[in-house]
C-alpha cells in the first residue's frame, strides 16, 4: 500500500532518535546464547524514568560494531532510482550520521531466488542481522525458530495496540510473540472512476459516509447506475483465468462476515459459514444481471486494469500505487479522460464497517549469538521503520499505530487511505493467509471452481464445498 519532511525538521527528527538511542543503550535487555528467552518488556524505548533521572544518565559510545543488513529491492525515495537504491543512497547515510560507530552493510537480495538464499543462510548459521522483507516470506523463518521478539524494542503502548488485534497479530507474530515491525502497511480498497457516476447522475449512490462504506445491496445498486451493454460499459470486471483472481472473492466473503481459517491455519473455515454461500450468490448474480464484464471466467487482473484505464469498468482492486497510474497516464495518454479516482471499501453485510484488506508489518531481526549485535539490528530496525520518513516515503508505506504519512499530504484520496489504515485497530482484517503452508497450492486450486460457478457448471453450495475440501485437504498434506 510511501509516503517529506524539510531538512531542519528531518534532521532533529534523527537528533531525537539519536537521544533515545542512546538512552536506550543504557537499558535495552539482551539475552545470551540464541537469544531464546523472551526480552525484557521494560526496555521499549519509551522510558518510563523521569526526566530528572534521565538527565542524569551519561551519555554512552555506541560500540564499534558491524552489522548485516539484507533487504528486497522495494521502492523508489527519488526520480531515476532503481528499486532498493534508497537504502545505499538515502537511507544508510542518515543512520551513519548518529550512529557512525556502527556500520551497516547492506546487500540487495533479488527476488529469483530469495527465499532459497535466506533459508540456506538460516541452515548454515549465516543469516544476516537484520533482513527488510515482508511477512510473506519472513513468518516462515520464526517458524524455524530464527527470528528474534522485538517486544522489547517496541513501546508498550504500540505493542498493546498490536496485541489488543488477533487479525494484526497474525501477520506480524509467531507463537503470540511479535517478530516482525508493525509499523508498515499496505491497504488495499477498491479505486473508481467517480467521473462515470457523474455522468450517469449517480453519484449519490457512492458511499457517502466518512470512511466509504457500503453494504452488498449498495454496492449493486452503484453498479446497475453505469452498466451499459451497448457501450460496452461494466460497473465492474471480475476474473476467474488465474489464481491472481481470489483476491476480490475472499474480499468480500470476509466483508459477508465469514472467516476464511481458524487461528492456528489448520483449517480452512470459510466453508462452515451460511455466509460464503450468500456472498457467492451475490457473485453470480452480478454475472447474470449484466453488471460485470461478461465472460470473468476468461478474464484476468491485467484485463479489468486495461478496461478500467479505458473507462470501461468502474472500478478494480487497488493499492495507494494506482492512483499514480492515473497521474501519470492522464499526462502520456495510456488513460482515456475525464477520470476522477476515489478509493472506497468492499462492500460489507455490517453497516458503517468494512472488512479491510490491509497487510501489516515489514523487517525482522534474525536471531544471534552476539547479544550486542543483536540489541543494535533492533535498534536499526526500528529507526528505520518508526517515523522515518525516507522509509515511509520510498515504500509508500502507511503506519496503522500513527498519522498520516508526508507522502500523502498532496493527495486527500491517498489521506484517506492513510485514515483507514489506523482502522485495523477495530474493524476486522482480511487473513491473508501468510501462515499457512501450501497457500500458493491452495490459491490455485481456487479459480477452477469459481470458473464452473459462473458458467453454471455448479452452485455457489458446491463451489464453497469443493473449495473447502480442496483447501483442507492441503492443509492436512502439509501439516502431517
């Protein structure tokens, strides 16, 4: 789902940091060994000593260290980079501006191949320091046991924010320990071309509340104001080809009030509930009242992108990074015109929320026989991720503890993603699914039975029920 800062006010941002830091070198636990105990939740950097105490404290040298930092090639922080090249160029030169005793070395991991290559440094006992990833892939390694808690690098009151949420919990913990950063994420909703309902005089069918929701019979009704057959124009394209299709279903199902699995991934759930079967007919229906692009089951994510570019679908799932897509081809020509994007919620059977789709947590620290090294990947980790704007901006990444980014303050459609991003603090959040083992195998089997149920081959009972058996039983293939 990155979001400046003037000079003067970044660099006493870091002053600051600095000052924690320093503080913090003074009281952060470390355990000994693989570090297997769980740290002290007394050394969140948010020191409860007064301020008399703390003035008293002497200022304390960070220790000649080097540390092994590991991270994807995400993001841009300027114009002309490479992805990943802010972290040599940008980032890096602000740590070593507070911190010049401690030396990070950071090498990009191209994605051919990188799982494998952080698995076998795992195996090998050669893992890095700190690896800036997300909990797609980095769950699996708390998994093995690699990671280290950041609960006491995280301050109390950020971390009872995280914890009070099983759906947050779940991307960013292992065993109920958080072992990932929660101060990154992405949200996703749905983008509209709001240009089409004012020509077609129905704006006012488009959510009209302060955080954009609406109910599946709104939802249709939005969709029936500018379907038009003859000129080819869809409220909505849904897609069936790939797998890359199971994203807008499991959206909304969970917007139906359903669980898609349990807590510990060892079942598949969504088949249990009345609700799946209501949200699939909702589905079918939308296919056979004209409301959607005919024909989903021969269409894929790269067509209901085409068709909305061209004006000829409402909407599509997007991320903060689509709006970008209508800037820019608004100005080369790739986007037909008048198109005035607005970001919405899936619909949801519960009035005035919204299941949200938003994905927390990025970076973690692996675990190290050298507790010092250990207590500063943490340390680094953290600075990079909490209020830093070079990170924030280069990842276009939303906090859900904080405010609203730098990034977004030129645009109020990305504030306002920005302002939903803190509502994964109460309303549900859509599973993901990172825990579990063989989701790819599971997403696929997926499309083939959304295929038979909007061709008619089967009901929405027989689809949620095959779909269930086929999930489960990779489940239990995986967990013997």
């Amino acid at each position: 789902m990155i979001r400046k800062m003037k000079r003067d006010s970044f660099k006493s941002l870091f002053v600051a940091a600095a000052g924690i830091s320093l503080l913090m070198a003074t009281t952060v636990g470390c355990s000994t060994g693989e570090s297997s105990s769980k740290p002290s939740p007394t050394t969140a950097p948010a020191s409860s000593a007064s301020p008399a105490a703390a003035a008293s404290q002497a200022p304390k040298e960070d220790p000649k260290i080097e540390l092994t930092v590991w991270a994807a090639p995400n993001g841009t922080y300027k114009p002309g980079q490479k992805a990943g090249d802010w972290f040599k160029e940008d980032l890096l030169p602000e740590w070593n501006k507070i911190h010049p005793n401690v030396k990070v070395n950071l090498e990009l991991i191209p994605f051919d191949g990188i799982n494998e290559k952080v698995t076998t440094a795992i195996a090998s006992k050669s893992a890095p320091n700190v690896f800036l990833d997300y909990p797609g892939r980095t769950l699996a390694y708390g998994q093995m046991g690699a990671l280290a808690s950041l609960e006491n690098i995280i301050p109390a009151e950020d971390l009872a924010q995280v914890k009070k949420s099983a759906d947050m919990m779940k991307m960013v913990s292992v065993g109920g320990n958080v072992v990932t950063m929660p101060y990154y994420s992405t949200q996703l909703g749905l983008i509209l071309d709001k240009s089409l309902w004012k020509e077609a005089g129905a704006e006012n069918l488009l959510p009209q509340d302060e955080y954009r929701t609406w109910t599946p019979d709104q939802f249709k009704a939005a969709l029936k104001a500018v379907a038009n057959k003859e000129k080819g124009v869809y409220g909505l394209t849904l897609f069936a080809l790939n797998e890359q299709g199971d994203q807008i279903y499991n959206n909304i199902i969970s917007g139906y009030g359903a669980k898609l699995f349990n807590a510990d991934y060892t079942k598949y759930t969504a088949g249990e509930s009345p609700e799946t079967e209501k949200a699939l007919t909702f589905f079918k229906s939308l296919v056979d009242e004209g409301l959607v692009t005919p024909h989903p089951e021969t269409l894929t994510s790269t067509n209901a992108l085409d068709y909305w570019k061209q004006r000829k679908n409402g909407m599509v799932v997007a991320s903060a990074a689509h709006s970008d897509i209508i800037k820019n081809g608004l100005k080369d020509g790739s986007v037909s015109g008048p198109h005035e994007y607005m970001y919405v919620n899936f619909p949801s059977t519960t009035p005035g929320q919204a299941a949200l789709k938003s994905e927390v947590g990025f970076g973690v620290v692996f675990k190290n026989t050298d507790a010092v090294k250990e207590e500063w990947a943490k340390k680094f980790l953290y600075w990079t991720m909490k209020d830093n704007t070079i990170f924030q901006t280069a990842m276009k990444s939303f906090n859900p503890l904080g405010k609203a980014p730098a990034w977004t303050e030129s645009d109020p459609e990305l504030q306002f993603l920005a302002k939903l991003a803190t509502k994964t603090k109460e309303w549900p959040v859509i599973d993901p699914g990172w825990g579990i083992k063989g989701y790819p195998e599971m997403r696929a089997a997926m499309f083939p039975e959304i295929q038979k149920l909007f061709i008619g081959m089967s009901t929405p009972k027989q689809t949620i029920d095959t779909i269930s058996k086929k999930f489960n039983d990779t489940i239990a293939k995986y967990n013997k």
